[in-house]
C-alpha cells in the first residue's frame, strides 16, 4: 500500500498541485517543500507534456516554460528523490499516458517507487484502458488514481470499487483553470463513490478560493488547487516560494474540519 | 482492453468526462449504421448534393507521358466543396442530428474539414465552430473566410505549434466542456474510437464506387492503389474495399516536408515511433520522452505527428506500405498534373501523385494504378506560388 492513505487520516487534505521543472526543477524541490511546509497534505507533480489536451491555459504555459527549460521525465525522477531526502510528504504525478508509454510502464513504475511516488493521476486514462497499466503499477506499489467527472453517472460505482489511493472528483466540465461557480452536485457523486469504497475522496478543477476549499472539503475528504497555484508561479518566477507559502497557508486555513 | 482495437491500435484514451459521451455515440453509430432510413438519406446527400459517384477517370496523357502502368484518378476533387471530406461530415452530421444535438465542431488544417463541416452544418440547420491553427488560418486565409460564409465560426488556436494537432487540442478541450449538445465532428479517421471506424465507414465509398468503376472498365482489379495519407482518411476510404483482395498493392503517400532526415517532417510512418496521443494508440512523431514533435509539411491537411490507428495496424501487419515524398517533389507533382492533365490538384493529393510518378514509369503497360486525388488544388494556389518565389494578392 503506498503512503497516500496518510495525507487523510485524521483530517480534511489540502492538495497542491505545480508542473514540474516550471519555471526550474531546484525551484520545484523548494515549491514542495514550501507547500508542505504550509500545510499540504500531499503534492501534485505535472510532469510537461506538449500537447495536455485536459489543461486550461495557465498549466498549458506551464508546461511549455518547463519543457523549454529543459525538463525531463529523468530529471523529475531524480528531482523527486532528492525531495525525499527531506520530506515523508505523499506525492503523486500528474501525467499524460504517452509520458509512461513511452518511458515503458514498467521501467516508469519502478521508478516511481525507487524514487518515493505513491501514485500517477492520468487524465488521458479512462477506466476502460486501465488494465495495460494497473497490474503493472500495482507490482510496483504505485496507485493509479481514478477520475471521476460530472458526466460519469452509472459509471461511478464500477469506477469507485476499482479505485486505490483516493479519488480524484472533477467538480467541472472543461479543462483545468479556476472557476467562479461549481455547479456540480458534488454531494449526490461523494454519496455513489461512499456507498462503494472507503477510499478517500478529494474534489478538483476550478477550486482557487478559501471558501471553496471549505465547500469542498466539507463535501469530501480534500480539495486540489492548481491553476491557482500554478498562477503564482507564473507570476513570480524564482521568487514565487514566499507567496506559494502564503497562498497554501491560507487554502489550507479554509479547510473544514 | 476497451474496445476500438487494430491490433495493438486504436483504443479510448480520453478524458473520464467524454467516455459517457462516446459510448453514446457508439451506439447510436451501432444503431444508425445499417438502418434503412438513415443510410437512403445519406445515399440521396451523397448523390444530390455532393455528386456522387465520382468520377474514375483514365488519365490517357500522363499514362502515355510516364510510359508504364495505366493511370486512373478517382477524383474525389470534383466532389461538391472540392475534396473527399464531404463523404464523412455529410454523414457524421446526420448522425449527430439523429442524437439530438444542435452544435457540432471539428479542427481543421488546411481548411477542407472545417469548409465541409461548414457546409454540411448549413445545409442540415446545425451550429457550427471551427478550430484552426493559426499557422493555417493565415496558410489558407480564402478557407477561414470559405467557412465564415457558410455561417460557422472560426476559432484562430493560438497554442502550441498553432496547426492541426493544436487545433485538435482545442476541440477535444472544447468538447469536455460541452457535450450535452455537441458533437466532435472528427476529421481523420483517428482519435478515439469509435472515430476510426466512423470516418473509414464514410469514407469507405470512395473504394466501393473505385472497385465497381475498375472491373466495369476494366474487367480486372488494379495493381495499385495509392493515396495520400496525413491522420489517413482519403487513403483509408480509398484502401478499405480493397484490403481482402490480397493482390492488390495499396501505398500510402505521407508528407516528408524537407526530407525524413530532417526535423521539417511529418512523415509519421517513416520516423515515427508508437505513443497514446488524440485518444488512440499508433505511430507518432515524438522524442525519447514522449513529447509529440513540431512536424513541418507545405501541406497543412498533411501536417499532423500522427496517424489513424488502422493505417498503423496494415503497416505492422504488411498489407500496405508508407512512402514519404518531400514538399520539392510534391509542388512538381502539382505543377506537373495540371500541364499534363489540367488538373489542378489539392498539394495534399500532389503527394500521391508525386510517387505516382515515381513508380508508373516501372510498371508494366498492362498494370493499372489508381490514385486518388482527394481533392482540388484551388486553394493552395498562392502557396504555390510563394514556394516559386511569386508574391500572388488574392
């Protein structure tokens, strides 16, 4: 079992999600450990890709300053275990299926827990393809997340039993970026996913404020902000550290308890 | 494993969000397919409106001038909105119709799709948004104010390398965000499935009416049959009907831009190594890690890192083979079919005419080859002309 149960015993997870090597990798190894240090429970990490076909335009730049900077699936890797040198925090990538194919699922997965990643979310990866990856990601003791969207339904239920680590509830229709009003009945898809499985419930796409934190957090187990976060370090480059703890600080202070 | 499979191919990799949407429109493909009524409505379209049959016309001049196997073009130019894609919106439209939706949008390179859908969301009463690269909305600019004109709206997809693949970024976000009354009208037979199957049932028309037109004047099949390929529709519809009739060699014409040994390509099939990417498994042009290559082709519907999933599949098995032609030899096919035949052909399909060239001349007087020009060159006409260093206003 991988170690991202322990971002929810207990209580609500605040869950920060930054592109990896954006705007360099040094500066991501400090951004975790800023965000950690402001009460995250667990850390995202997008691994670049080119074409992220499920990301709004803030990570899409993102991951194009990372990729021009030169990051690497490798250098993520090596990135991440120097991270672990100095911190216990659940982190999990954030990656497009071409990156792992590619890279082999195997080789990828083995990686990732010499490296200390407890999971990988994958937009592109839908419940139906999960089993050229699952097993192989299992061996390795690497969850593979489920996504659950406004418009699974009867899926849901199917989705739940099968899902480890915790379940990634998109509030939204669309692609990643902050919204100013979540119409998703979040509630009616927490109750399907609880009636199913004990597997904690995290809701994100379009969370960037305090109160919604609060909503969502209460509806569930945790609340995921990117774009917000990504925004930042769009913003302040280099020096986005200070500001990431002050603006997770205060995410995390609207968590319900 | 889901479903949509060539072999290792094809597959449903998509966003959670759209798998409801995409088993919806599985079934109602799955209902609609062979049902009498839909399939005498896009009979009459096709015949009414778009002018079907094509033409499989023996091209006698450049037969005699290459001096080898006889030529016939299927003339999918001569289509109504000058190119095969009508074959496949005409259809997917009405289909989206029978679901229900109102809107439908589609990407579009060099602007053919986008035109087709355009027109075929007119002609039905559907809404209808286009999303184009950049890089092509100015490429091919008469196309932009083409789908204008036919009521659609353009959008100008201002990401990554502004061209087909971005486009198709931008209708796959698009589509997450709104399905309820949308469907994605796909261009290529790529994506997810059922996408593939889709479009190569559309297009699958153009080697059912080729197949009939050959044995009636011919009484025999030809030799060869070869087509352009970018995502590979035109070259799919054209190979279907013949892929059982083991004798006859299909090839498959791909963009080489500057040249496979360079990195101005999109020539996936000779450098491109297998990937995910737009929902489907297939060959892509792609580094070490993954990331999908900037391809480059003078062509903007030839301009994409990838290709449809069956195409993969009949290359991994054998039955057809892939030869990439650089922009140099394409342009002299399009300069050369139109002296030779007053054809003024899409550059697109000046690829396919480019090994044409190539190869006829080797064959044999009593072998036949048919090619298919997928569409007309009207539209690329200035492009042309700036690659010879002429600075035509339009």
């Amino acid at each position: 079992m991988s170690k991202i149960y322990k971002a929810f015993e207990g209580k609500k997870a605040f869950i920060g999600f930054l592109t990896a090597g954006d705007p360099t990798l040094e500066k991501t190894e400090e951004f975790v450990l800023e965000m950690e240090r402001a009460g995250a429970a667990l850390v995202e990490l997008g691994i670049p890709f080119s074409d992220p076909i499920a990301d709004g335009p803030v990570i899409q730049e993102a991951n194009i300053r990372a990729l021009s900077a030169g990051c690497t699936t490798d250098k993520i890797f090596d990135t991440v275990s120097s991270i672990r040198r100095k911190t216990e925090i659940p982190l999990v990538f954030l990656a497009y299926l071409n990156t792992l194919y590619k890279y082999g699922y195997d080789a990828f997965c083995k990686r990732c827990q010499e490296c200390g990643v407890d999971g990988v979310i994958l937009p592109d990866l839908p419940f139906e393809e999960r089993g050229e990856l699952v097993p192989i990601a299992r061996k390795y003791d690497v969850d593979i997340i489920t996504m659950v969207a406004p418009t699974s339904k009867e899926r849901i239920q199917k989705m739940a039993a099968d899902a480890t680590g915790f379940i990634y509830v998109v509030s939204s229709m669309g692609v990643t970026g902050a919204r100013s009003e979540i119409k998703t009945d979040i509630k009616e898809m927490v109750r399907i996913i609880r009636n199913v499985t004990d597997t904690p419930v995290a809701v994100g796409f379009g969370i960037n404020t305090k109160e919604q934190v609060h909503q969502f957090s209460e509806l569930s187990d945790g609340a995921i902000v990117g774009s917000a976060i990504v925004q930042i370090i769009g913003r302040y480059g280099n020096e986005a550290g200070e500001k990431l703890y002050e603006y997770v600080s205060e995410m995390v202070s609207g968590l319900a308890k | 494993m889901g479903s949509g499979r060539f072999g290792e191919h094809g597959g449903q990799y998509i966003p959670e969000t759209l798998m409801n949407e995409i088993h919806k429109l599985e079934e109602a493909y799955e209902k609609y397919k062979n049902d009498p009524e839909f399939t005498a409505e896009l009979d009459k379209l096709n015949r009414e409106y778009a002018g079907r049959p094509s033409l499989l016309y023996y091209a006698e001049k450049m037969t005699k001038a290459l001096g080898g196997a006889k030529i016939y073009l299927k003339r999918e130019d001569l289509n109504h909105t000058g190119s095969h894609k009508i074959n496949n919106v005409l259809g997917q439209v009405l289909l989206a119709k029978r679901m229900g939706k109102t809107r439908v949008i589609a990407e579009t390179g060099a602007g053919q799709h986008g035109v087709a859908t355009a027109t075929a969301a007119a002609l039905l009463d559907m809404e209808c948004e286009i999303y184009m690269g950049r890089e092509d909305t100015v490429r091919q600019a008469l196309n932009v104010y083409r789908m204008e004109l036919l009521g659609a709206k353009v959008h100008s997809v201002e990401s990554g390398t502004k061209t087909l693949k971005d486009a198709v970024n931008a209708c796959m976000r698009e589509w997450t965000a709104r399905v309820d009354d949308t469907l994605y009208v796909l261009g290529s037979v790529m994506g997810p499935h059922p996408f593939p199957t889709i479009v190569r049932d559309f297009q699958s028309v153009i080697s059912r009416e080729a197949r009939e037109q050959i044995l009636e004047r011919e009484g025999r099949l030809p030799d060869v049959v070869m087509a352009c390929v970018g995502g590979g529709s035109n070259a799919m519809g054209s190979f279907y009907e013949f892929i059982n009739d083991k004798e006859v060699r299909l090839i498959g014409c791909e963009a080489a831009g500057h040249g496979v040994d360079t990195d101005k390509t999109a020539a996936t099939m000779a450098v491109g190594t297998k990937g995910i990417f737009h929902g489907m498994k297939s060959y892509f042009c792609q580094n070490e890690y993954g990331q999908i290559a900037p391809v480059y082709s003078i062509s903007a519907g030839l301009d994409y890192p990838g290709v449809g999933p069956e195409h993969a599949y009949l290359k991994d098995i054998g039955r057809a083979e892939y030869v990439p032609v650089t922009d140099e030899e394409a342009v002299q096919a399009f300069e050369y079919i139109a002296r030779e035949e007053g054809i003024i052909a899409a550059i697109e399909s000046s690829h396919a005419v480019a090994h044409l060239m190539k190869i006829a001349p080797q064959m044999k007087k009593d072998q036949i080859i048919i090619c298919t020009l997928s569409g007309r060159g009207d539209k690329d006409v200035a492009a042309i002309a700036r690659y010879r260093g002429i600075d035509l206003h339009e």
